[in-house]
C-alpha cells in the first residue's frame, strides 16, 4: 500500500529498503494514523532503529529494547503504521563479510 506522502513509508516499503540495504541501521519515526475527516490524527509513537540482516530485522523501540522480527513478524508488528524518512545512523551492524 502506498500513502500519499512521498516521505511516509508502509511497513512493507520500509522492509523492502531495509533488505536493500542489509547491514545498515537506519532510524525512523513510527506514526499511526486514527479517524477520518476532522476526527484524523496522527500519533508519534516514538523512534525506532531498524537493520535488516537476512531473513530477520533488527529492531530497537524507543524503550532500548531490542528484538529480531521475521519478516512477516515484522508485518504483523508495524502493519497498522506508517514510518517517517529514514535516516542513516552510521552505523554497520554486518561486517562479517569484511573478515572472511
């Protein structure tokens, strides 16, 4: 699903570029969207860190906790949200390959 906003992303086109860019840890703002028409809102939930690493996700919630999702955990967690831009942090989080 896409959303009107260039820089709003869907669970699945964050996922899709977070594959893209295995490795790399990435900061967005998770939002929800409530009501229509005047009723609407949108709420910051707070900021999380993701990294994709294979078949799972990285993921940091605004706690400090962390978790690694499947893919479809991953869905099935963020599907009723929308991400803000991403941002790089710097960091790598897989540097096997540099080692082997």
């Amino acid at each position: 699903m896409r959303y009107a906003d260039p820089l709003m992303l869907s669970p699945a086109d964050l996922l899709s570029f977070l594959n893209e860019r295995g490795g790399r840890e990435y900061r967005v703002q998770a939002l929800l969207h409530t009501g229509r028409g005047r009723k609407a809102a949108v709420r910051e939930l707070g900021e999380y860190s993701l990294t994709a690493r294979g078949e799972t996700v990285q993921a940091t919630g605004p706690s400090g906790q962390t978790r690694d999702l499947t893919h479809a955990d991953f869905l099935s967690v963020f599907g009723s949200y929308t991400f803000g831009p991403a941002q790089p942090t710097g960091r790598l989080t897989d540097l096997g390959p540099l080692f082997s």
